[in-house]
C-alpha cells in the first residue's frame, strides 16, 4: 500500500467521505507530478508552480500543498516517515503571476475540435464555460431546474462561494441553449442535469477525470491551456468590452479584489481607445 493509500486509509471513519474524495484527488495530481521522483521542498516549491501553470489560483494551490503537508504529518506521526519534507506553506511565497487566458479564437478553435470529435458533451461544456463564466464544476453539475427556458437565464449558486448562499443570474444565448439541449444522454445518469454524463464524472472524482479529458482535446486543438482558463478569458473579454466591473461581479460572483486583479488583462486595442 502506497503513502497515500496508507494515510487514506488512517482517516477512514475520521474524515467524511466527501472530504477524503478531496484529498485523494489532490493527491493523486501530485502523484502524477511527482512521479519517482524524491519528496523534498524543491520539489514541493515547483509543484506549487506546477499548479498555478496549469491554471488554477494562488488559494487553489494553496489548499493543494496544505494537504500534501498534512500526508506527510501524518505520516510522520504514524512512524511511516522518519520527518515531514514538506515545509509549511509559510516558508514559500506563491508567486502571483498573470492569469492565463482563452481567446475567443482559442475558444472557437475548441469548439470545431469537439464536434470534431463528436463531444456533444464537451461543445455544451466548452460553450457553457465561456459564454457564462461558470467554473467546471458548475458547468458538469448543472442542473434543469436552474435553467429557466423562457426567460433564458442560468440562476445558481456556485460550489465554489455555496456557504454565502449568493445566487449568481447569467443570460443564456440561443446558441448555448441548442448546445444544452444536444448534450448526449446518459442512461444510467440523473436526467435532472443538463449534462448527466458529466455530472457523473464530476460527482466521482471532482475535476479530476474532467479536467483530463479537456486537457487531450485541446492539445488536439492546439490550446495548451486548462478549461479553468476559459473562465479566465471570459472575464477578461468582458472588460475589454467595457463591461462594467460590477456587472462582470453579478455574472461570475467574483469578488471586487479578484476582478481588479485582472487589470493587466487588457488587450491593446483596448488601451489604444483608452488613450485616444
């Protein structure tokens, strides 16, 4: 049995399910990044750089490293390891680099790669992401009742922000409705969700299988880039357009210090009318 497993193992019956659901996923990307490698703080300072490269943010890294550290504690205190070779996350600083970003062009380039495919589920998710800014887990688990046909409004509260109960309303476009509408059943999936499919995948494993399979079809697209940086791009495709902050806030439930942190997303164009 593996470090991992060991320890998974030890928190069965502590931890809810839910919650060792977490772990394991979080573990196992570090698994994959660590491969045989020795486990040491240079190794766990370029695993942090891993996972901001790969698209997610500075918290989502953080949470990450804070459970590899807590393996090896436990680790540690099980007498499975001689020491914790993960220092606590206070003796490196997390770099804040520029969010990467899908364009619309990537966006497009997608989209073909996917009815290419014949991934109706993935032309509903890739258009869900960025005509809605919604997070993957948001896209996969959405559900009907959340969708209101005629007046063509998404209305739901995102996994992400649940615990402050703050709905977030976003426009449906009629392209995006005919996607949802397309999406490929699932026979042994919940009907309730738009994607029953996805939400399956979701459900067992969070992002994990999902975010894998979006990684080949964009590399088939030529996008080296995460789906989380579809939202990434959406944001900052509003505020090129001029869309006020506060409405872009309304759309994604950012908060006003995330959103201002994409000031430096501003295309050139965009700074040439400004300046005009």
């Amino acid at each position: 049995m593996s470090n991992i497993e060991q320890f998974l193992a030890g928190q069965a019956g502590i931890l809810a399910e839910s919650t060792l659901r977490t772990y394991r996923a979080r573990l196992a990307v570090f698994a994959e990044f660590a491969g045989t490698q020795s486990v040491n703080s240079l190794l766990c300072k370029s695993f942090l750089g891993h996972l901001l490269n790969s698209g997610r943010g500075r918290r989502t890294a953080a949470t990450y490293y804070t459970t590899l550290h807590i393996l090896y504690e436990w680790l540690r205190e099980a007498g499975i390891v001689d020491a914790n070779p993960v220092p606590k996350l206070k003796h490196f600083a997390i770099p804040s680099i520029e969010r990467q970003t899908i364009t619309l062009e990537d966006v497009t380039k997608l989209l073909e790669r996917a009815k290419t495919d014949g991934r109706g589920d993935w032309t509903y998710a890739i258009l869900c992401a960025w005509e809605t800014g919604l997070r993957l887990g948001d896209v996969a688990t959405l559900r009907w009742r959340e969708v209101n046909v005629a007046d063509q409004v998404i209305r739901r509260i995102p996994i992400k922000t649940r615990r402050f109960g703050k709905t977030v309303e976003i426009p449906i476009s009629p392209e995006l409705l005919q996607a949802m509408r397309k999406t490929p059943p699932y026979v042994e999936g919940d009907s309730s969700f738009v994607c029953p499919g996805m939400a399956q995948k979701y459900l067992y494993d969070q992002h994990r299988t999902l975010s894998a399979e979006f990684i080949r079809l964009a590399r088939k697209a030529g996008v080296n880039k995460s789906i989380h940086c579809i939202r990434h791009g959406r944001v900052s495709h509003l505020l090129n357009k001029g869309v006020p902050i506060a409405v872009v806030r309304s759309i994604t439930g950012q908060s006003l210090k995330v959103l201002q942190g994409y000031s430096h997303g501003a295309d050139l164009e965009t700074k040439r009318v400004a300046l005009a």
